[in-house]
C-alpha cells in the first residue's frame, strides 16, 4: 500500500486541485523565454524570464490574474503535459507525468524551498527579466530546457 503521507508519489490523475499546485518545485525555469528555429523547430533556452517571475523565488507575482498580463501564458494541465516539450526536464509535473520520482532538491523531498535554489536548478542569480532585457536572440544560453 503506497504511503499517503508522500502524495506526491501517487499518479498525478490521482491529485486535487491543491496538490497539483503543491508539486510545483518553484524553479521558475518554465517561465524563462525561449526562440524557436523556424526551420527545424528547435528550441533554444534564454536567460530572460517573464515580467511576473520574481526570480528570486521562482513564482509568479500574480498567478491568479496572470493569463490578463500575458496573454500566451500556458495553463498546465494533467492532460497536456505530455505536449509541453518546453518545460524542463526536471520539472516535477514531466517528471511525475512519466512515473520517475522527483529529485533530491525538490522541497517536497528536502523539506525546504531553498534547495531547488542551492542546487543552482532555479532562475535565481543568472536571469534577466523581460523588461529589461531587449532582444531574445542577445540572451542564448546554454542550459538545458
């Protein structure tokens, strides 16, 4: 019998609303910008993250209204995730979408939001915001999506 304790275990179909939300392990990284080769369909990381993303914490400043503030904004959805080729590999929601565990800097494992950030997995320290970063192509980076 699997341990209730450690819902984030549980197959993703089977979350409410509130773990769903939960499993987020604010790397901010999904909010990051990124180009695509017209020709190949390729895409390329960028270190220039949406005006909403505080960078700090990986979170966005205001998640209920931020589909009024951008428009494109993705809604992450149990059903679409498979679809989301943009989002970092180590993103909880891809990881628990494919049955792996999550990692060892997740909070849900080490019991702190600053892990993500000591294991240099979020956005702090090395993005820039879009408000001030001028043009994408000037911003490349060579991260992993």
């Amino acid at each position: 019998m699997p341990d209730k304790s450690r819902w984030w275990d549980q197959p993703l179909a089977a979350l409410d609303a509130a773990q769903w939300e939960a499993l987020c392990d604010g790397c901010g990284r999904c909010c990051l910008h990124k180009l695509e080769d017209a020709d190949t369909g390729e895409l390329y990381p960028t270190n220039v993250a949406c005006k909403l993303l505080d960078r700090k914490h990986g979170r966005c400043t205001d998640y209920p209204n931020r589909k009024k503030w951008v428009a494109d904004c993705v809604q992450l959805s149990k059903d679409k995730l498979e679809e989301l080729e943009w989002l970092p590999g180590t993103c909880a929601y891809r990881l628990r979408a494919f049955g792996e565990p999550l990692h060892d800097w997740h909070y849900l494992e080490s019991g702190s939001r600053e892990s993500v950030h000591e294991a240099g997995m979020s956005t702090r320290g090395w993005t820039v915001s879009e408000v001030d970063a001028g043009e994408l192509e000037y911003h490349l980076v060579d991260r992993d999506l």
